[in-house]
C-alpha cells in the first residue's frame, strides 16, 4: 500500500471521525483576532483544559470547507508531549511572535527561518484557520501501519507519510524526522519555501484501502517485522561471502579487552574500511552528487549464537543511528568531510569518530571518567570498572538509499524516517537490550538511572 493511503486510512478514522463527531468539539482554531490582534482563541484553551501528563499526539492543520474526506485535511505541524497543555501554549505564543512574516531576516544561523515562521507563513499565505487537534495515544488503536505504537513512534511515522507527499511537503512545518536534505533547502529558501498557492490534492478509493489495510500485517507484530527486515539487510549481509559481516566493532585482544591509544579506543581496521566504502557510496570528492542515497544507516549488535547458526531472532540490537551526507547548514555533513577528501583523521568519521561528540569518543571519555554522556553503554557493553567487553560487539553500516531501500513495513523511506521506524520495531523485540534513548517510550528501561549488563 502506498503511503499516502496509508496516510488517508488513519486520518479517516482518527482526526475525520472527530470533526465529524457531534461529541467532541474538533474542529478547533488555534487563534482568534482580539482588537485587531491575533491571540490564543478561547475555544482552545476550553479544549486542552486539564490535559496536563499523558501521553498526546497533536496537530495543526487546516481545512476544506466543507470537510468530508481526509484529502480536505492538510497537516501543518505533528507534535508530541506529555504536557501537552504547555507545549501548545508554547507553540501559539512563538508562532504569533513570528507576525508580521513580511518582516522575517535571515540572520546567516541554521534554524533561522524556524518552524514557528514556516507555520505563520502558511497562515499568512492562506485564508483558511489554522486548528489544532489533541489525542491521548492510549486512545488510539493502531498506528498508520496496524500496530499499538507510543507518542515517540508515532509522531516519526506521521511525519514520514506527510513527507512523502508533494503537496504537503513544503507546508508541513517539522523538523524532526525530515531528511537534512530538505532541511538544507528550507534555510535557504526562508519564507519563499511556503507556497503562494497549495497543490492540488488527489483523492483516493477508501473502500479499497480499507479492506488492503485491515489485513496487510494481521498475522504480524512489530517485533515480527523487525526480524522479517533484519533477515533482509543484516542477516543477508552476514552470510554473503562478498561482505566481511558481522565485523567487530573495536580492536581487541583475544580476552575481548579493547586496544586504545592515548585513552581512545581504538576501532577495528575492517570497520574503518567498511564505513569508508559505504561513505564513498553517498558522497564524491566534490561533496554531495544527484542521488537517491541519504547518507549511513548503522546498527550496534552482539550476537547470541555462532554465525553458522544465526537468525533474526539471534541478533541483539544494542544502538541503531543514521548519519546523514547532507548538513543543515552546510551541504556536505561534517560527519562525511574526511571521508569525502580522504583524510587519515576520524574525528567524526559519519558518527563514529573519536572525538569529543562523537560515538567512539564519548565512549572513551566516559571510561577514562571524563564524561558521563556514554554510562549507559559502558554499563551494557564492558565489563564493571574495566575495558573488557562482556561479549564481542559488532557494527553493521548501510549506505541507504531512499528509493531503493525499505523500512520494517515493507515502504520506501528516507534516512531521517526509517531509523525511528526500526528503533520503534526493534524496542518491541528487545525493550531490555535496546541502547536508544531518543525514539524509545518514557517506560523504556534505557531511560532509568542504569542498565543491568545481565540484561543481555
């Protein structure tokens, strides 16, 4: 199915039902003009009135008039909060500071044109209300693609479909969830980014859709679909004679005590040469080129069985990232510049480098008792007050990309996408193991005080 059915599918039976509905009070506008100034509409504050904790997805949006399908509804901005009373206060008060638009100067930062002024420009652009809409997620019973999902999740699923789609690209304000590509453009774009006038919209046949939706995954759950995509990429990579997989991540001794120099662990030379190969898959030596490739998708894992005897269902994801070949601000990602220009530095190497914000060198602070950014690693990966790992650690990385490649739901996904959809996929297949903090539920074990190594 694609993904502006899917898209349509869970519109018509979340936010359409309640616009419809005589029982809730949606639609609701964001603002009213009170002598002459644009203010938080009364109606709103009615409606989020003691929606303090919880779990809420929300969204601005706008509206055809009349509404009857979800083509009429156009997502402007998804968000999700757990104080969601603030957190829409906070977003109505910073739009309405981004007024009057025609007044906007780029000031040479990243984030210069912000969301809030992309969201005042599409209200300025248009005649239609801006409105918001808030769900309890515990209210909700699927996500876009079948399963239970939480507010973290869903909210990077939301924006994914919403990106898909042409006509709502350049008005959906998120930052989140968006490849840097888009990003890049939007900085320098400013309010020229927003259009004049919207696409127009193509309506879909829901009947069909329906009847494809309600039995697309029935007999699957997300863990299910974690392994079904871990066979397809990693597994696949592993027993394939042409790839050095798996490929430990460090450089060890035979006891699995990490080599280091001057206080940096020292990273294995296979890994080095792979993430240097699938670098030179997104990038040339002049920058980033016309293609479809986003940039690195990686996965940190231990194994539980040898590799002769390896399945999906064997493989412990520790850490799950991505890094990106383009830059928010500038076109080529730091992440990349040694690897584009071939130097002998890894400083940030695509995320693994050894410096002072990078994975491998956070990690190497926090053993030497400089940093505590890494304490959760250090307590799941090695063993207590030590360089020795409790088991070997691997590194797979993956040039990704974004029209060839599918997500764990069998779609094609942008970088920025698919790594929330695999972090939501393989937390319901190992919630105890998995090293994510951003992407997982508030209950998530990683996010308490510590990680218990016999976890593992």
């Amino acid at each position: 199915m694609k993904k502006a059915e899917l898209w349509d599918l869970w519109i018509s039976r979340t936010l359409l039902q309640d616009i419809k509905s005589d029982e809730t009070p949606d639609p609701v506008s964001l603002f009213e003009i009170e002598d002459g100034d644009i203010e938080t509409s009364s109606e709103l504050s009615s409606y989020k009135w003691g929606m303090n904790d919880g779990d809420y997805l929300y969204f601005i949006y706008q509206l055809d008039d009349p509404c009857s399908k979800p083509r009429d509804i156009t997502p402007v901005y998804i968000g999700e909060s757990s104080d969601i009373s603030s957190r829409i206060g906070q977003h109505s008060r910073k739009i309405r500071n981004s007024f009057p638009v025609a007044e906007w100067e780029d000031d040479g930062e990243w984030g210069s044109f912000s969301k809030y002024d992309h969201i005042a420009t599409v209200y300025d652009r248009s005649d239609r209300p801006l409105y918001v809409w808030i769900i309890d997620v515990d209210e909700i019973d699927h996500c876009p693609y079948g399963f239970e999902t939480y507010r973290q999740e869903l909210e990077a699923k939301l924006v994914g479909l919403v990106h898909d789609q042409d006509q709502y690209r350049r008005i959906c304000a998120n930052r989140e969830f968006v490849p840097n590509r888009i990003l890049h453009e939007i900085g320098h774009a400013g309010p020229d980014w927003v259009p004049e006038e919207p696409d127009a919209v193509v309506d879909m046949d829901s009947d069909e859709q329906v009847l494809q939706f309600d039995n697309q995954f029935e007999s699957a759950s997300k863990a299910d679909r974690w392994y079904e995509w871990l066979s397809d990429y990693l597994i696949a990579d592993i027993h394939d004679e042409n790839t050095a997989d798996p490929i430990p991540l460090f450089e060890t001794t035979e006891d699995l005590e990490v080599k280091s120099e001057d206080g940096v662990l020292n990273r294995s030379e296979t890994i080095d040469g792979r993430i240097r190969r699938e670098g030179k898959r997104c990038i040339d030596e002049n920058g980033v080129p016309e293609s479809d490739c986003d940039g690195l998708l990686y996965m940190m894992y231990q194994l539980e069985k040898p590799v002769d005897e390896l399945t999906a269902k064997r493989v412990i994801p520790r850490y799950i990232g991505k890094a990106e070949v383009y830059g928010k601000k500038k076109q080529l990602s730091s992440n990349f510049t040694e690897i584009a220009r071939d130097r002998n530095s890894t400083n940030s190497f695509a995320r693994w480098g050894d410096g002072n914000y990078w994975h491998v060198g956070e990690l190497s602070n926090t053993l030497n008792g400089d940093d505590k950014k890494k304490l959760h690693w250090v307590e799941a990966l090695f063993e207590p007050e030590s360089r020795t790992l409790s088991q070997q650690t691997y590194l797979w990385v993956h040039a990704w990309n974004r029209e060839e490649d599918a997500g764990p739901y069998g779609t094609p996904a942008t970088l920025a996408e698919v790594e929330a959809l695999l972090i939501g996929t393989a937390y319901d297949a190992y919630p105890d193991q998995l090293l994510n903090k951003s992407g997982t539920p508030d209950h998530a074990p990683i996010k308490s005080e510590s990680v218990d190594p016999s976890s593992v």
